[in-house]
C-alpha cells in the first residue's frame, strides 16, 4: 500500500485553475447577463456576447486563483502551524534575495527529483 503524498506544485496550479475557472464562468454569467439585458447584446448576438463575458472572467480568475494557490501552499508547514510561528515568534527572521533564490531553487530541484521518482 502506498503513501499518501502530498499535491506537487504542477497539482496544487491546475487544482487553482479549475478552481478559478469555475468561479470566473460563474462570474462572467451574471456580469454578462446583467450587461445584455442592460444594454442589449449588441451586434454579436446574445450568446457570443455571452460567452464573451463568461470565458474572460474564467481566464481571469484562473490565472489568479492558480498562482495564489501555489504561492500560498508552496510551505512544508500546515496552516495552524504557520499561524503559531508568526503569533509567538519574538525573532524575525529577514533573508537576502540571494538567500531566498537559493532556497527556491533547492525546493525546485528536490520537486524534480520527486517528480522523476514517481515516473
């Protein structure tokens, strides 16, 4: 029986983007209908001014979504525990910009490394 592993980077974009995807369809339904019975379809017809609204919100909110869920799961450490180290934390710890490339290359490469094991 195997491990259950935790979503890779590559699981936790797309899991953003359908996310985001579906929240922006939704969105782009009511904007666009509002604006068609505001201000009539327009030359395009209902349906394609529809779709418009729809598929724009759903780029929008896709793209958004998945990098915010990357960036805000991109911890080895669980909320709660996040949440107690930034609480009752007295020390602050500030890191150069070299630093930090550094440390996000490493955690590319050990992602890599991961991902070439599971194949």
């Amino acid at each position: 029986m195997q491990a259950s592993q935790p979503p890779s980077t590559i699981d936790k974009l797309k899991m953003g983007a359908m996310m985001g995807g579906t929240a922006g369809l939704a969105m782009g339904f009511l904007f666009g209908s509002w604006t068609i019975m505001r201000y009539g379809p327009g030359p395009n017809g209902a349906m394609a001014t529809l779709s418009k609204y729809m598929l724009n919100q759903a780029a929008f909110f896709g793209f958004f979504f998945s990098v915010g869920s990357v960036i805000r799961n991109d911890s080895e450490l669980s909320p709660a525990q996040a949440y107690q180290m930034a609480r009752y934390s007295t020390a602050v710890s500030i890191r150069s910009r070299a630093e930090g490339t550094r440390m996000m290359k490493a955690r590319w490469e050990e992602e890599k490394r991961r991902l070439l094991r599971q194949a």
